[in-house]
C-alpha cells in the first residue's frame, strides 16, 4: 500500500505543477 500511496502523490503533485503553470 505504500508504494500506491506514493505513485498517488507523485501524480497529484504534477498535477498541481501543471494546473498552477
């Protein structure tokens, strides 16, 4: 579960990276 939780924050901080450029 840890490392699904860690795929799941990755792709949420690119998200913001993108979202906030």
């Amino acid at each position: 579960m840890g490392v699904g939780s860690q795929t799941m924050w990755s792709i949420l901080l690119l998200l913001s990276c993108i979202f906030s450029a």
